[in-house]
C-alpha cells in the first residue's frame, strides 16, 4: 500500500513537472525515475491503475500548451487541407501558386517564422514538398483541421499505446507492469501530446507488429510493420530483427503492405512521391557526414558517412542473425539505438520507437540514448553549438549504456560461476 501511495505521488510531481513552463518541464525525469521503479514493485491491480491513469493523464497535460519544441504539426495541417481539397500532397510544396487559393490566416500571416516571395507561414520547409509517407498523410487528412485535435489524437495514441503493451506483456508471459516505462515517459507526453508527432501512430503500430511476429504470426507482423514503415520510415530499423522467423514471409508482407499505400501517390505523381526525404538528408547534413557528432570526434567527416553505412550495416547483419524470434525487441531495442548514437538526432521524437521497446523489455538504460536528443535540441539556451551538445549527450549515453552492458556481463558471469 505504500509503495502504491509513493507511485501515486511521483505521478502528481510527474504531471506538474509537464505543465511548467519554459524548459523546467525536462525536470518530469526524475519523478519518472522514481515513479517507474515504485510502480514495478506495487501490486499488479494498482500498477494497472496507475499505468493506465498515466498514460492517459501525461500526454493530457503535455497537450495543454501549444507545440513547445516543433512546428512539424503545421505541416500536417497543411497536407491535411490540400488533401481535403482533392490535390495530392505530394504534387506541390506548400509555397506554390497552384495552392495559394487553400492559405487564410491561420498557418499564413505576416508575423509567421518561415517566408517565401509571396508571404509568411508557420508551415515549416513551405518551398518543398513533403516528406511524410501515406499512412501519415491518411491521418492527417482525416483529423480535423485544428492543432488541438492533433494533439488530442497523438495523446490518444500514445495512451492506446501503453495499453497494448500491458496487454502484450501480460500475454506473453511478461511483467505488464514494465509499459510504465512507456506510459509515464516524459518524452512520449511532450512529443506526442505537446509536439502531436506523427511517431505515435507509427510506434503503436510497431508495438502491434511485434506482438503479432512474437506470436509467430509473421506474414501479419510484416504487414503491420509495413504500415508502420509508410508512417514514419524510422520503424523499418526493426526489419532485421523481425524478419529472423520466416524472412521471406515477413519481407514480402512488409513490402506488399508500403506498395500498396504507395501505389495510388506514384501512378499520381511518380517519383515525386519521395518528396523532400532526399533534400532533408542533405540540409542535416548526413549526405557529407558533417552530422555525424560522434564519429566526428575520431575520424575525418570525409569518412564519417561510409563508417556510419558500414557500422549500421554490420549492426542489421548482427541483429538479424542473434534476434530472439519470440522476444525481438532486445534486438531491435540495439539496431535503434546503435543507429541514433551513430545519427546522434537533434530531434529526441525520433527515439520514441525506442521508448516502446525499452518497455518491451529491453535494457532500462537505453533510455539515456532517448533523453540524449533534447541537449542539441536546446544547445543554443544553453551556448552550445550543436556539434558540441551532440557529442556531450550521446557520448554520456554511450557511457552509461556500456557500463550498463559492461554490468550485466559481469553479473551474467557471477550466476553462471555459482550455477
């Protein structure tokens, strides 16, 4: 009863650590920290309770505000208004004259941050087109057209999200009581709930695909995983590890699942349909290996973008061949998160897949690699460059995660020495 008290509070702290204002909010981590591991060790009734309540009330509060740390939801709007007027989202940027009859003074205003020759938006990148895949363009065509509806429907979804790990957990003869780590994250509030990033869907669909490939169903598991993929392209990282039962199976549903959401856009506008994904990977600056932050710091950038294709390379071929097919998240767990220690994102939105599989049950510590983003998102608060908050947070994360494996290894070897 205590401890159910105990995690009870750490979930108030928790919640009035999401609704300060400024950057405070990032001080949610601690009682996170205390709260997950008093929920871990409360009975599963009230863990039950507790985690739901969470997941439900976190992403509720982040969503209270208005987008803190990204303007990506206007560019959903946006797609979602261009769809709804019969055009492809794909056909025109944002900028072009053929859509200036859908602009009003919502996203388009003379005080707004982004500026073409002809006005002002909040739409971010409005010269360019898209980059969003199908299945994201789908929901925003289908949300309404309201910044609080997004928010509402990404909270929705990282609430569902939660549940469906409880659920897979306790049917895979798992501890549920591991989704808190999922459900009371502060990064799934702020980046689904406050931010309304389209990840919460693709990660929900993840969570789905894994439980299906766990269950041995792995032509249902590729599709799902499919649908993922033509969400937001950071769940295809789990390809290598779902696909180590029945490959063939799981590739081909996989790859028939995105054709199919891809099909319709292609015969529309052909290889426009790949929108500004080639144009962002240059403007980050991984087509020249200048974003690379921690292979920067002992190889040339001329060779840091073949080292980066080679390490993750021989990570997917590690992977794919020591995965687990009835627990594939560990696995998966290590391909995400070697690929943002190598990327080292400033965008921490792009770790929630691997907040999801955390809560699967890979290691705890691997949640340091999730947190390392927001120190490059906000370099400039605290005079840093970019480069230099990249290195100091995903090379603290590294540390704690080796000495977190270095641990295991040790203890692993202790029990077998007793044993």
């Amino acid at each position: 009863m205590k401890r159910t008290v105990a995690a009870a509070a750490a979930l108030a702290l928790l919640l009035g650590a999401l609704l300060l204002p400024g950057r405070w909010y990032l001080l949610a981590w601690i009682p996170f920290a205390a709260g997950a591991w008093l929920v871990a060790r409360t009975g599963r009734r009230a863990a039950l309770v507790l985690v739901l309540l969470g997941g439900a009330l976190l992403p509720l509060a982040a969503a209270a505000h208005p987008p803190n740390s990204s303007d990506d939801v206007y560019r959903y709007l946006w797609d979602g208004r261009v769809q709804r007027a019969g055009i492809d989202p794909y056909r025109h940027p944002p900028a072009a004259p053929q859509l200036r009859p859908l602009r009003d003074d919502t996203l388009w205003h003379p005080g707004a941050p982004w500026c073409v020759p002809d006005g002002c938006t909040l739409i971010n990148r409005p010269a360019v087109p898209t980059i969003y895949p199908p299945v994201a363009e789908a929901l925003f065509a289908a949300l309404p057209a309201r910044v609080g509806a997004f928010q509402l429907a990404m909270a929705a979804l990282a609430a569902a999200t939660g549940a469906l790990l409880w659920f897979a957990l306790a049917s895979l003869g798992r501890d549920p009581r591991r989704a808190v780590l999922w459900a009371w994250c502060p990064l799934v509030a702020l980046e689904a709930g406050n931010n309304a990033h389209a990840d919460a869907a693709a990660v929900f669909l993840a969570a789905l695909a894994l439980l299906l490939a766990a269950r041995g169903s792995n032509a249902r598991a590729g599709a799902v995983l499919g649908l993922a993929i033509a969400t937001k392209l950071t769940p295809a990282l789990l390809v290598p590890a779902l696909s180590r039962r029945r490959p063939l199976v799981a590739l081909a549903s996989a790859a028939g699942a995105v054709a199919a959401v891809y099909l319709p856009h292609v015969l529309a506008v052909g290889p426009a349909v790949l929108g500004y994904l080639p144009g962002y990977l240059h403007e980050e600056g991984y087509a020249d290996g200048a974003r690379f932050a921690l292979l920067g710091l002992v190889l040339p950038q001329a060779l840091t973008a073949p080292a980066a294709v080679l390490i993750l390379a021989a990570a997917a071929v590690l992977v794919w061949r020591r995965a687990d097919p009835d627990r594939p998240w560990r696995a998966a767990a290590a391909m995400v998160a070697v690929t943002l220690l190598v990327a080292a994102p400033a965008y921490p939105w792009y770790a929630l897949l691997l907040v999801m599989l955390v809560a699967y049950g890979a290691p705890a510590e691997w949640l340091t690699v999730a947190a390392a983003a927001y120190l490059p998102q906000f370099a400039g608060d605290l005079g840093l460059s970019t480069a230099t908050a990249q290195r100091i947070g995903y090379g603290a994360a590294l540390l704690v995660v080796a000495t977190g494996l270095a641990l295991r290894a040790r203890w692993s070897g202790r029990r077998s020495r007793a044993g």
